[in-house]
C-alpha cells in the first residue's frame, strides 16, 4: 500500500491526475472566490469564463485507443498553459471539457484574443503513433460583471454560449441576450415536442417518386406535426431542435414503424410492389438499437427488403468508422440506402466505391438552375455518368417544371421527384397514386 503525505493528497484533491490542471472542484471553489476577489478590487474588476470542448476528440479515441487520447488530452492542456498568463487559471473540467478564467481585463475583446489563439493552436494537426490527428475547439464566452455576478449563472450562460460555437465549430461565441432566448425557445420546444410523442400528433406525407416512364415507382417519407396550437408543421420548423435535444432517435422510431405499416398496407394487390424511403438522421445513425428497430418493423409488417430504403447524407457518412458495421448489417438484410443531397457534402468516390449503397439523390439546389444554367446542368451530368458508372440508381429531386424534368431525362437520371408531379401529401390522397398505378399495371397485364 502505497501512503501519501499530506501535501501529495492536497494537490491531488484539487489537480487533474492526468494533465496536472486544476480540477472540476477547484473550479468550483476557485471561480468564486475570484469573483469575490473581482467585486471588491477598484482595478482588476473585469473577469472572463471560457467553457471549452474539443472537437472530433471522440474519434481519437475510437479510432486510436484511450492512450493516444490521453497523449493529446496532455498535449491541448499543455498549450492552454502556454497561451495563458500565470495570472489566469485553467482547469479540466473532465472528458475533453475545458475551462479558463482570464483575470485583470482591459475590455472584452481581450478575451476574444486568447480565445482565438487557442482555437488556432488546437486547429494544427496532431502527430500521435505516425497517425495525423486534427481537432477542434470550441469556446463559450461569459463576461464578468457584464453579464452578470453570480457564478451558476455566468456558468450557465456560458454554457449557452459554448453550445452556440460547438453548432459552427473550431470557433468561440460570446454570450448574448439573444442566444439564451434561443436556449429558452429550445426547451419551451422540447416541451412541446415530449407532448407531441406522448400524444402522438405526428403524421406521415408521402411524396411519389415515378420513372422515366411515368410510372409510379415509390414514394419519400416527409414526417409533419399537427400541433394543436400552431397547427401543421414542416419538418425544418421542428427537427433541428430534435436532433439537438435527442428526441430525434424517439421520432425517427416512429416514422419507421409507420412508413413500413403504410407502405405494407398500399402494396397490397399491386404488382410490381412500390417502395418507400425514409431519412435517417445523425443521432438515429449512432443509437445502438436502430437495427434492431429496423428489423422489428420490417418483420412485425412482413415487408419484402425491395420495399423499403434509407437514406443518408453524405455528411454522416463521414462517420465511416461508426456506420459502416450497420449500413453492411442492413444490406445484407437486403435493405437498400441511397446518398441523399448528393453533391453538396463530402461523399469521396473512394467511399461510393467501397459503400453497399443503391442509388443517389441528386440535391435540388442542382436542379433548380436546370436547363439554362450550364454549371448545373454539367453538374448534373456528372453525378448521373458517376452513379451508373457505379452501378447506382439516380434520383432527382426539387422538379417543378417540364424543362427541368426534359433535361433530367435527356441526362439519363432514372427517378424523379418534386412538386411538378406532387407535393408531399397525406396518405389519404397518395392512395390515388397507388389506385392508378394498379389500373396502369392491370391494364397493361390486359393487353399482353
């Protein structure tokens, strides 16, 4: 057994073991105290608290083992030392969760300068075992006595100002009255969102999607909430805040359940079988029990796999190294993915080639600009050669008008998708779709 002195046990009590910073207790004690210190000096009255987490540090990790994490957990804290002044304090909150608090300010753009030291120092790449590390930092920015004087508060308003930056990335915010209002919406949100699940006032629009014929060949699931108080609303009005807050996973459960219930009911007696795809989000991507959820579904409404697809950003699938392992499970159950907004993200050709995906969508900012504009129209015959090249199908999406959906033909693309053939629409009225379709498909069976 080892025994400590006294002195050894202090430091410890109060020090990071990993990187010698000031601990969590230590920042609750010391920031106080400092701000005591503040309110009663004539001279060194302004104060700044910074709220830091790293960025991309959980890859490290994931990729690289907790022993390179801990080399650049040691590294970062070093340069915080190092761009500070002996009079500041910089502690280690825990995780990749930092803070500094800059005494005897002159202004507030002072803290803006530190701020962007440390953002740049941590933006230079790492070298740890041969590999090159690139992180981020991000930094909230509360002032003292401006922004107030107590310390939970100045804390929790610097928080808000952390999360702010964290949504931009490697770059710091300062605290103002405008983002805690955005942080007040975003609970009253959450609020509403819970009663919505609990109350289940969501609802499913069906947009068709046809092929070069005009067949219709399926649909994409567009997800509405019928608020009893601000009545129907679009996916953009709710689901950032969802995703934010983690309710994204809980409806996003929901939309598969009900896309497979829909989907299985409308195929009934048609011949050949539409499909129906469904986004998935970020957060849905990363929960453990998406394929569990996803076989459920797919098994509770004995859906054939060609009936129902996924489909994801290419920014996700910069997460490579944690969907990989799902999206090669869902292929395998035969479940088929397509690249949604392709073009405007950061999709390699390395990835298209190693990928087990379908098809993908071409983003409507492209096709907006489609016949006249030549840089789209290139674009766009980029992305189709690319696809059927890789042996993927091409689908359009934003259509609204004849000359667009001519160009698109005359390029090749094989699905099309927009307002020129129908807006999204509850499943009530896309049963006329499916009637149609099976009129189409027994008349043709008629004439052979």
């Amino acid at each position: 057994m080892t025994v400590r002195s006294g002195d050894e046990l202090s430091y410890l009590a109060y020090h990071d073991s990993l990187t010698g910073l000031l601990n969590r207790k230590s920042f609750e004690d010391r920031f106080r105290e400092n701000l005591q210190l503040a309110k009663r000096s004539r001279v060194e009255k302004n104060r700044a608290l910074l709220l830091m987490d790293l960025d991309h540090f959980k890859e490290v990790n994931d990729t690289l083992g907790h022993d390179a994490g801990d080399h650049v957990l040691k590294k970062v804290a070093q340069n915080f030392l190092h761009h500070t002044r002996n009079t500041d304090m910089v502690f280690r909150l825990g995780g990749d969760e930092f803070a500094v608090v800059l005494t005897a300010l002159t202004e507030e753009t002072d803290a803006a300068v530190v701020a962007e030291k440390l953002v740049a120092e941590i933006r230079k790449p790492l070298s740890i075992d041969n590999r090159i590390v690139q992180l981020g930092l991000s930094v909230g920015i509360v002032m003292f006595p401006q922004d107030g004087e107590n310390p939970e508060d100045l804390i929790k308003k610097a928080d808000i100002a952390l999360f702010e930056a964290k949504k931009r990335k490697n770059a710091y915010c300062f605290f103002n009255l405008r983002l805690l209002e955005k942080a007040q919406e975003k609970i009253a949100m959450t609020a509403h969102l819970l009663r919505g699940i609990e109350k289940n006032e969501f609802e499913l629009f069906y947009q068709p999607q046809f092929d070069k014929l005009g067949h219709l060949a399926g649909c994409e699931a567009l997800i509405r909430w019928n608020h009893p108080e601000w009545g129907s609303l679009s996916p953009l009005s709710f689901l950032p805040i969802a995703e934010e807050t983690g309710l994204m996973v809980k409806i996003g459960y929901w939309t598969i359940r009900e896309a497979c219930r829909s989907i299985a009911e409308l195929n009934q007696n048609l011949n050949p079988r539409i499909f129906i795809s469904v986004n998935l989000s970020h957060k849905q991507i990363q929960d453990p029990n998406l394929i569990a959820v996803i076989q459920d579904a797919v098994e509770e409404f004995q859906l054939p796999s060609e009936s129902f697809k996924l489909e994801i950003t290419d920014a996700v699938i910069m997460e490579e190294i944690l969907i990989r392992e799902k999206i090669d499970t869902l292929r395998k159950q035969g479940i088929a993915l397509s690249i949604d907004d392709f073009g405007i993200g950061y999709a390699s050709l390395a990835r298209l080639r190693t990928l087990p995906i379908e098809s993908l969508k071409i983003d409507r900012s492209f096709v907006r600009g489609l016949p006249k504009d030549k840089i789209d129209a290139s674009i766009v015959k980029a992305i189709i050669t690319l696809g059927h090249e890789f042996d993927l199908q091409v689908v359009a999406e934003g259509i609204e008008t004849e000359e667009q959906r001519h160009c698109l033909l005359s390029l090749g693309c094989d699905l099309f998708q927009g307002y020129l053939y129908s807006p999204p629409v509850p499943l009530s009225l896309f049963r006329n779709y499916v009637v149609q379709a099976r009129e189409e498909n027994l008349a043709l069976e008629g004439i052979r």
